[in-house]
C-alpha cells in the first residue's frame, strides 16, 4: 500500500469522504487523491515521492508558482511577531491601499478568510444598499457554499451530481433566481418580471466553475447597462480571476465596471485570505461605519497579510509577469488544441489568458448547457493517462487549468506532446 493510500484509509475514518474539500476527491476519475508533501516553483510532490508538474496550483494563488522566495520570507519573518492578534495591524492597511489605489472602481475594501464569506458579505451588503432582496445569479456559476448560493451551481457540485445541496432551507434560495451565462435576454426576463426587486446580479465574468467559459462580446457590457437601467447592483466574484487575467482582473480585462467585486486566490498567495470592495458609498454601508453587519475574528491575519501583500506588490510592480505568462498560456492551449484535435472524439478548449479547459464534447460550451455535454468518462480516462505522466490536473472535467510563471515553455510544450501521443492513439 502507497503512503497516499494508507494516509487515504486513515482519513476516511475521521474526515468525510477523506478530504477537507469536494474538490480534492478522485471518485469521479476513478481514483484516490494523493496526499501532497511539498510544493516548489511549478511542481508538487506526494507522499511517496511523487514529482507532478502542477496546473492547478492550490486552485489558482500560486500565479508566481509554488514556495516563491520573496513570499516566503516574508511569511518567516510575520510568524516571527506572532501568528494572530485579533488586533488591527499595518499591513491590512497597506493591501487595502494598494487595492483601492490600483484597481479601478474600488474605493474601500474589507478583508475576509475565504471567497465563500466574500461573496456571502458582498450580497448581504447589495441587500442592504438597495432595500431590496432578490439576487440574479447564474446557471454553473459557483461563488461559494453560503445557503442561498447553493443554486444550479458548478464546480464540486456538477462533478458529484448533485443539483443542490441537502441541508438548505428551501426559504434559504427563494429570493435566488437563476439566468443563464452568456445569455443577456434571460437576464432582461427576469429584471422585467421583478423590476423592483433585484439587489444585484452576481456574476464570474469568466465562468471558471464549469471549466472555462469566457463571456461573450457585449454580455458583460450588457448586465452593466441592464444593472444600471433597474437600480441594482453589478457584482464581480473575482475569486479566480481577480489579479489573474490582469492587476486589475476582469474589471481591467474587459473594460466593465462592476459596483462590489469580490476576491480571494491570489490576494493570499495560498493563505486563506478572501475580500469584497467596491464604490465607498456602497462599502460605507459595512459595520462598524453603517447597519450591514459583518465581522471576522481572524480576518486580516497578519501572516496571511504579509504573503498577500508580498505577492500584489510583486505582480504590481513587475507588468511582465501578466504579459510572459499569457503569451505562454496562448501557446500552450494551442499546443493543447492541436493534440486534441487529432482525437476521434468531440473535445473543445476553451481558454483565456493563463486559464483553460479541454471538454470531451462535439459542442462548443458557452453556457451550463453545454458543459454538461461533456463526456466526463472519457475525460476521467485522459485524467489517468495524463496524471501518470506526471501532470497533475483537476480530477474534474468542471475545473480550470491553472498555469504559472513558474511554468517552462519545455515544460508545457512536453505536456503538450503528451496530450498528441494521448489523442493520437485513439485515432
């Protein structure tokens, strides 16, 4: 027995389903999860000494890769002062200026411990704006685990099968009303139905919860004008693609401004860090400054403040990064598609900048829809080939690949050739 399978054994005694996440679990790709012991640059490696090429890279953070130094020390030298305080400290102050002073549309920010509370806070906070209480969200789009979000959602929920959760009130979800990504007239349906009642639309502007789905010219553009035409609020969950398709992520990505935007990933450098910002007079409604309550004992853990700082000043400070990193990814999904398309079988890849999907479909996926046409044993089957060669992707269909600037043009152009032998031998 391998020490990831004896250490799986041991966790499913005394962890449900032997993992603290759905999105760690194998069972869809036919497999066990391998337990990781360490992380450098553009690999991991498990307990039995396993070396992987990463591209899921703790789910998006590691943008500069794994164990980069500078973060790291920086790290040594916060957990020198003292792990936690409960108390105010400089850098919340300094990560908060340096969002608000380079990010267009955010004027306050308030730090969180995850993107599950970010959104969460974010909604309530719209609720509170408006005086009203429906929220428009959409089909396969994920924004944490909160009862009211747990609505046709994507991610870990598509990959287990389960439309829903058990557990949510169904009063919890009344006021959810689901549209459908890339589709602007489902939208406009529901505001003319509830002309009066929608806080706000929350929205991934890349959909990176059921693979990798871009927005399509003029839907984002369109749910801005529609927001504003009905007095509610546009919310950007940013989690995955914030200071990711650029500093100033989708907002900057795609030219559309959004009133709240909420964070996590990158803006902890692995740390468990989440946020939500947006225009002063919205977050001015936030406790203590007005009556939209929201607090955390831990939020703006020091340690975590200093590897998130570390890291958005770095990313700041060096442009590049996001020019070299997206250049290769361009590269590499090419590379990725041009494999694949010597498959005998449907496949698409869907990419932007340093994220990407490759569905085992016939049909191009622009919406929940058509995610779900995938052929997810057929991916499974490639997950098994690719994970034994040493590449350690998503056990899901419904995931995003993650690159890096870690990541070697060598490195990825050797996966790349991995994939042709892969989808040649089916031919």
């Amino acid at each position: 027995m391998s020490r990831s399978e004896e250490l799986f054994k041991r966790a499913c005694e005394v962890i449900p389903g032997g993992v603290n996440s759905p999105v760690r679990a194998f069972g869809s790709v036919g497999e066990n999860p391998r337990f990781i012991a360490s992380a450098d640059g553009g690999y991991m490696t498990d307990a039995d000494g396993k070396r992987y090429l990463d591209l899921v890279g703790s789910w998006g953070p590691m943008i500069l890769g794994h164990n980069h130094p500078e973060i790291r020390e920086a790290v040594i030298r916060a957990c020198e002062k003292g792990l936690s305080y409960g108390a105010a400290t400089e850098a919340e102050v300094e990560i908060a200026e340096l969002i608000c002073s380079t990010v267009r549309n955010i004027g306050m920010v308030r730090m969180v411990n995850s993107g599950t509370e970010a959104v969460m806070s974010a909604i309530r906070t719209a609720r509170g704006f408006t005086g009203r209480d429906k929220i428009v969200k959409f089909m396969g789009c994920y924004h944490g685990h909160s009862d009211a979000l747990l609505v046709q959602a994507g991610s870990g929920v598509m990959t287990a099968g389960v439309p829903d959760s058990a557990g949510v009130p169904a009063g919890c979800t009344k006021d959810t009303l689901s549209a459908v990504y890339n589709d602007l007239s489902s939208v406009e349906t529901l505001f003319e139905q509830f002309p009066q009642e929608i806080a706000a639309v929350i929205v991934e502007p890349v959909a990176a919860n059921m693979g990798v789905v871009p927005p399509k010219k003029g839907f984002l553009e369109g749910l801005r004008r529609l927001c504003t035409k009905y007095g509610a609020l546009l919310i950007f969950d940013e989690v995955i693609t914030g200071f990711r398709l650029g500093y100033e992520g989708a907002q900057g990505y795609f030219g559309v401004d959004a009133d709240l935007v909420t964070y996590g990933k990158i803006i902890g450098a692995g740390m468990p860090v989440g946020a939500y910002g947006g225009r002063k007079e919205i977050m001015s409604m936030v406790a203590p400054a007005g009556p939209v309550y929201q607090a955390g004992t831990l939020s703006g853990n020091p340690v975590a403040m200093q590897a998130g700082l570390t890291q958005l000043r770095i990313l700041k400070e060096h442009p590049e990064i996001y020019i070299e990193l997206n250049a290769k990814a361009d590269r590499f999904y090419t590379g990725l598609d041009a494999a694949a398309s010597k498959s005998p079988q449907g496949y698409h890849v869907n990419h932007i900048a340093s994220l990407g999907c490759l569905y085992f479909t016939k049909d191009p996926v622009v919406d929940y829809a058509s995610a779900k046409t995938s052929d997810t044993k057929a991916f499974a089957q490639w997950f098994r080939y690719i994970f034994e060669k040493g590449y350690y992707i998503a056990p899901s269909q419904f995931e995003a690949m993650f690159l890096s600037a870690a990541h070697t043009e060598e490195e990825l152009g050797k996966m790349a050739e991995a994939a042709g032998a892969y989808f040649g031998a089916l031919a």
